[in-house]
C-alpha cells in the first residue's frame, strides 16, 4: 500500500533509535529537531501544536489552559496597537514569536535558564527555519524584534495578572507591567481547537499562506 505521507528532507532512517531526532506531525511531516529544514514546516503543525501547549505550565484559571496560541494572537494584536504601521510582514513575524514551541513545548523562563544554550540553539534553529519557510528573513530587524519583546512582556503582564494568580504588586516584581499595557483588554482561554482555527485565520490575513519558493 502506497503511504500517505508527504516527502520529508529528514534523512533519518525512522528506525526510532537512539540517534532519532525527528517527530512525526499530523501533516505526514517528519521534522528533524535538531537540524530542521523549512521544507518540514507546515502551518496546520504549528496551529494544532501551539494550541494545545499551555503557557505557565497548565497554571491559568479558567475551564482550559491558555495556549500559546492565545498568547500568539496576543502578542500579534499588541504589536498592532504599539506599532499600528509595521509592515504586514513583521506583524506575521510577531504571530509566529514562540512557533517553535509547538515541538519543544513552552518551557517557563527560569528553567530555560538551567538547560543553558543548548536548548538556546535548538529553539534558534527552528525558528530560522519557521521564518525561512514564511518568507521572513532568518534574522529580523533590531526595532521588530524589540517591537515583538515589548508587546510579549505586556501579554506576560496581562496573563499574570489575570489568569495565572499573580496580583500585580507580585508581577511587578517579576516582570515589571510596561509602558501602554492595555488596561481595559480582558483575557479568557478558549478550547484548542478554537485557537488553532484563529491563529489559523489570523495567519492567512498576515499573507501567511501565500507562495514560497524555497
């Protein structure tokens, strides 16, 4: 019986032995983690992925955890109200910030600390080749990915605050809350498969799914 999956650029074996560094996604991809190629990467992945990972390990009230693709569309829609002019491209950029964790999970910053840079590498490889497969530069500008850092510290602020039960003299001491933090906007979990669908949504209106010759 012919398989079903689709070509990978993995040269694993797929014995799953010792030496297997790839993963199998829903897709038919086999992405090699450690060495990643942007011809493995497809966007329902990191969708259905990043929607099913929780941020601040599974600890956020409410009936489901809080994605990372919650945290996604977030980030996405405060680097739109921080930078209203930003290039459709770096706002695609912005959706995608934490697209690797959809295979190496959201690991809570202190603990990221303790692995040191291998873990550092392994996140950077995938997130060159996540850019590299959406026709984003490998590296991008200095004022983006400042843009990105500072509407990610003000979705930790909000997501702290209101959903992972820290008050806010608490979170300040952590994170301090940063400037123009929205102080009306209101967050609320939503089921993994709502959340892939927007982040879905929101990737295709970014121009996300248009060609790419790689």
């Amino acid at each position: 019986m012919a398989s079903n999956e689709k070509p990978s650029s993995s040269k694993s074996s797929g014995t799953g032995g010792p030496d297997r560094a790839w993963q199998r996604m829903l897709s038919g991809r086999r992405l090699d983690i450690i060495n990643p190629s942007p011809m493995d990467i497809e966007i329902v992945d990191i969708a259905h992925g990043l929607a099913r990972v929780s941020r601040w390990n599974g600890q956020t009230k409410g009936k489901y955890p809080f994605s990372v693709a919650q945290h996604s569309l977030l980030v996405e829609k405060l680097v739109q109200s921080i930078s209203p002019n930003l290039d459709q491209k770096w706002q695609l950029a912005s959706l995608l910030h934490d697209a690797p964790e959809y295979v190496i999970g959201d690991m809570i910053t202190p603990l990221k600390g303790v692995l040191g840079d291998r873990y550092k590498d392994i996140e950077s490889q995938l997130d060159t080749a996540i850019h590299l497969r959406f026709g984003l530069p490998a590296v991008l500008p200095d004022y983006v990915r400042k843009t990105i850092k500072r509407a990610d510290r003000m979705a930790a602020w909000l997501e702290a605050t209101q959903l992972a039960g820290f008050t806010e003299q608490d979170a300040n001491k952590i994170f301090p809350k940063p400037r123009g933090t929205p102080a009306t906007m209101r967050l609320r979990a939503r089921a993994p498969a709502d959340a892939a669908t927007k982040f879905l949504h929101r990737f295709a209106i970014l121009g996300g799914n248009r060609k790419i010759t790689l």
